[in-house]
C-alpha cells in the first residue's frame, strides 16, 4: 500500500495543491504552512473522516463551496484513485465509480500521530471512544455497521425514555430497542476488548444486558438518557502500572501514545501509511531517534511533518517537500 501523489482543491489552506510522495517523506515548512493539512487529506482519503474537523465543511477552503481530494494508490499490483468531494454532503468514489461511506473505508488504511492525540490521555471519554471506532472500523465491516445501527438506536432509545417520563408512552415499548442495543452493543465491546487486550490499558466498559438494563430502568426514565452500554465506555492509559494521565511526564504521555499507535499499527496490518505530524518538539533527542527508527525501519510507507528540520535526525534517506 503506497500513496503514490495527492491533489487537493479548495482544502484547508489550499486553492489546489498537487504533491508526489515517496516511500518516506518529509515535509518541511513554518507552521501555518499546511504541513498538518496535507495530513489530514491522506487519513481522510483512507478513513472517510477528519481526525479534527468538527463538521465536515470545516475542511473547505474559506470563501468556497466545495474541496475534492484525489489519490493514486499503489496496490500489490494495481494503481486505483480514491477521491473525496465535500459540499452539503460528503461523497466517495474509488476508480470514479461512487461508493458509500461503508465501503469506501479500507481501501487505504493510516495511522496518525500527530499533537491532538495527546487528548488521547488527557481528553474526555468521547475522544477515546471515538479513536476506537476510527481504528476498528477500517478493518471490521461488521463493526461499522453495528456502531451506525447502535447509534441511531440510542437515540430512539433516549426519546422514547423522554416520552415515557412524560406518560405519553409506556415501558412494554423499550423492548425493541433494548434488543437492538444489546445485540450491537455486545459486538462493539467485545471488538474494543480485543483491540485493547494486547496493550497495557486499563478498559472501563459499560457492559450493557437485560438485567443492567433493568438495574437503572427507573434512573434512565428520570435521567431521559440511556446510562449503560458502549456509548459510555472508557480506557485508561498506562505505563509501569501508572496511569500516564495523573503521573507521566508531557514526554511519557506522548510515548505511551506512540505505543498506542504502534498497537494500531500491528492491528490494520498490511503496511497502513504512517503519519507522524509535527510530533518532535517536546520530545527530548532520545526519543526522536525511537520515532525516527520506527519511521526508517517501518515496512510501509512514511509521511513525517516537522517545522525544524534540525529537530529529526537521519533525514537523508527521505524524499523532501518544502512547503
């Protein structure tokens, strides 16, 4: 899997942009430059999704109507193009042909290391869950689905307890939507566990089952929320037993990280293209050279962005863009 060059129009900072990538590459520029943007562009052409866009139209350059991005992906043997185009909606389409969201995803898998992971262990709950099922659903067809299906369940769920609370609907309606959550929700934990089992984390599921269910019935209906299943999950980030939130150094906190993408490395399998924006400046010469060598010994291709070039040592061997 090998991203071989990217053209944007009307994304982020770029009118249009066009850019040939190498199996590392560097890019170099102040900040403001776009280095980040160009980064967000390739995990969106492999995700579906921003990894920090609150709203898709975000991404459109500023007086626009639309952006496209266009790729062309090296694949065992085949060269495809993917291309996203964002107006009112988001649309995808491999070879030129349209795909649904669904099936667009996996076609080119990424992992990216950039500053707003460190929400990762300093964030809420939300931005962990979220992180899972960007991971997850890149490799598991059966996951996104099940989170798309659980999602809008919750939310018939949380009305109708609304409704309940109110005695414009009885409890024999629940029923339906129990079933539905429990069923989802099972797979969604049971797939979370799985991606976590191999890492020093410490998973704080909320298991959901009838009889939880019926444990919290009365504060659900009060509350007009449902208080247990997926949607209230949570991990904890540790190293040496510690929890790298409350006692890990800025530095141990973005290592630990780095260990997590590691894991999400080993779990996409098949070489996922690596991005590693601008994560050099607080770490100490050490550690950039642990980044550095996984980056050169990386079986995959490697994207890295940096505003000093000074910062990265053993830079010789990547190809270069200067923004």
């Amino acid at each position: 899997m090998y991203v071989r060059s990217v053209r944007l129009v009307n994304f982020r900072s770029y009118g249009r942009g066009e850019f040939e990538l190498g199996r590392r590459t560097l890019v170099l520029g102040e900040n403001g430059s776009g280095k980040s943007n160009l980064v967000e562009a390739v995990y969106l052409l492999a995700t579906g999704k921003s990894f920090r866009a609150e709203r898709d139209f975000e991404m459109v350059r500023y007086g626009e109507q639309f952006t496209i991005l266009k790729s062309q992906v090296s694949m065992d043997d085949q060269i495809i193009s993917l291309q996203v185009t964002i107006t009112d909606r988001k649309k995808f389409e491999v070879n030129g042909v349209p795909r649904r969201m669904m099936d667009f995803v996996g076609n080119l898998r990424a992992v990216c290391f950039g500053p707003g992971d460190m929400e990762l262990v300093t964030g809420s709950p939300s931005v962990r869950r979220r992180y899972l099922d960007f991971v997850i659903a890149q490799v598991d067809r059966e996951y996104r689905r099940a989170a798309v299906s659980y999602e809008k369940g919750l939310r018939q769920r949380n009305r109708l307890l609304d409704l309940i609370r109110d005695g414009r609907a009885g409890r024999s309606q629940l029923f339906f939507w129990d079933k539905l959550l429990i069923k989802n929700g099972e797979y969604l934990t049971q797939k979370r566990a799985e991606f976590l089992a191999a890492m020093e984390f410490l998973y704080d599921k909320s298991v959901i089952s009838e009889a939880r269910l019926k444990q919290y019935e009365q504060q659900e209906v009060l509350a007009g929320s449902t208080l247990v299943g997926p949607h209230r999950d949570d991990f904890v980030l540790m190293a040496g037993g510690r929890d790298v939130s409350k006692y890990g150094s800025r530095g141990e906190q973005r290592m630990t990280v780095l260990g997590l993408k590691r894991r999400e490395i080993e779990y996409l399998g098949g070489s996922p293209i690596l991005l590693l924006d601008d994560i050099f400046s607080e770490l100490d010469h050490k550690h950039r050279e642990e980044v550095m060598k996984l980056a050169e010994n990386y079986g995959g291709q490697a994207v890295i962005t940096s505003a000093d070039e000074h910062l990265i040592p053993g830079e010789k061997d990547f190809k270069v863009i200067k923004l």
